[in-house]
C-alpha cells in the first residue's frame, strides 16, 4: 500500500480532540521538567520518551473508524480496535527511530550545536521508523 | 511557574503539530509511527538547553533511551491485546501505563544506577 496523504480526515476530528491532545501533551512537557528538577536528569529523561498522547490517540482512531463504519448500517467496534491495533503497531516501530533520536542526543548534544544535533537526531528518528516500517511490510 | 507554562505551551503545540501530521496519513500502520514521534522531547530538551545547559540535556537523552524502550514493549503489547481481546482502547492503553513505567524505571536502574 502507498503512503497517502488525506486531509479529509482533519474535518472528522472535533476541536475538543485536538484540545485533548494539546493539553496532554503540554502537561507531559511541563511534568518532565518538574520531575527533572526534583529528581535529577536521570530520572526526567525517562519521561522524554513517555506515551503522552497514546491513550487519546488510540481513542480517536477508534471513534473515527467505528462512526465510519456505523454510518453505513454495520457494526465497528470491531474494526475500530482493529485500526487502533494497526496504529499501535505503527508507534512501536517508531519508538524503535525513537531510542536512536536519544542516542544521538546523549552522544553529541553536549558537545556539538543544539540545533544540528536536534535536526540530526530528528531526521534519524524519521530515517530508521520509516526503514523498519518498510522492512516489517516486505516480511 | 512561568517556565512550566511555556513549557506546557511549547510541549502541546509541538505534540499536537505531530498528531496533525500523524492523523492525515495513510495507511494507518504508517501514521503510527507518528504516535511515537520525538515531540515532547524536542519540546522539553530544547527548553533544558536554555535553563540547564547543553550537557544536562544530554543526561536527560541518555536516560530517553530506557524510556523508548519502555515504549515499544507499550506499544507492542497495546497492538497485541487490542487486536486479541475486545477492550476499548482507552481501557487497554491506561491500563499499560503502570508497563511503561515499570519498563522504563527497571531498564534504568539496571544499566545506569546498579
């Protein structure tokens, strides 16, 4: 299957699920920071990689194919957490460009330019989810 | 306080701009990589660099490494049961959480603390 872009489905989600996810994502951001300055770099890190917006994510695609699939007469629940199986499927690859955008980060951000290493580690994270994504679908 | 709101700020905004990017792809196993994408990180390593420096961010990249391995055992086990059972989404990735952070904090302790 070819990789597609649909903007359509934007007009499906809700502003309260957009806000959803700005304020998950927010408080995650802000609660790294507190937890790093009270319990050290080690332990806030740890929270870099936390799955902030999973939960509501999942939630979303679930909703979205379900409604999809009961606007035409049928049962979703089914397919609803099908959709959401697949995408989870999905992050756990890109958790995998994930660990290397950390190693990058702990490897040369203290001592090359912020944001070359930023950008780098961004662009392997994107470079290594998309390979395995491309290798797990030849399997 | 006022570093906690642009953070809260900065965080959503970027999170919420991946989501975006995440939700207008298909296939769907795709977009999911998006759903593991490095938002609050850039958002909170960026923000350490000006408060702490560069070398207390790297401290805190090194120790993302257990977190992301603690996401893909989440994330893994998320798709499985979810696919398997007939739980709601939201029930199964809530109830993972405690898995995240139990993975997280053991991957860390045994390479870095013991």
């Amino acid at each position: 299957m070819r990789i597609q872009v649909n903007f359509s489905t934007l007009r499906q989600t809700r502003w309260h699920d957009y806000a959803v996810r700005f304020i998950f994502g927010g408080l995650i951001t802000a609660l790294a920071g507190i937890i790093a300055r009270k319990f050290g770099p080690g332990i806030g890190g740890l929270f870099l990689a936390f799955p902030a917006i999973f939960p509501a994510s999942a939630t979303l695609i679930e909703k979205h194919e379900r409604e999809k699939k009961e606007s035409h007469g049928l049962k979703g629940e089914a397919r609803g957490r099908s959709a959401a199986s697949i995408d989870a499927a999905g992050s756990s690859m890109g958790s995998i460009g994930l660990f290397f955008f950390a190693l990058v980060v702990s490897q040369f951000l203290a001592r090359d330019r912020a944001w070359i290493v930023l950008g780098g580690a961004t662009a392997l994270w994107l470079g290594v989810s998309v390979a395995v994504w491309q290798i797990r679908k030849a399997l | 306080m006022s570093q906690s709101l642009a953070r809260f700020i900065i965080g959503g905004a970027i999170v919420s701009a991946f989501a975006i990017i995440g939700d207008v792809l298909k296939p769907k196993s795709f977009a999911g990589l998006f759903g593991a994408a490095p938002s609050v990180a850039l958002a909170t390593l960026a923000m350490t660099i000006v408060s702490d420096g560069l070398s207390y961010a790297g401290m805190e990249g090194r120790s993302m490494m257990a977190g992301a391995i603690a996401f893909f055992i989440y994330a893994s086990l998320a798709s499985r049961i979810m696919m398997r059972y007939k739980f709601r989404a939201i029930l199964v990735t809530l109830c993972l959480i405690p898995v995240w952070l139990g993975v997280a904090g053991g991957v860390y302790y045994l390479v870095w603390v013991r």
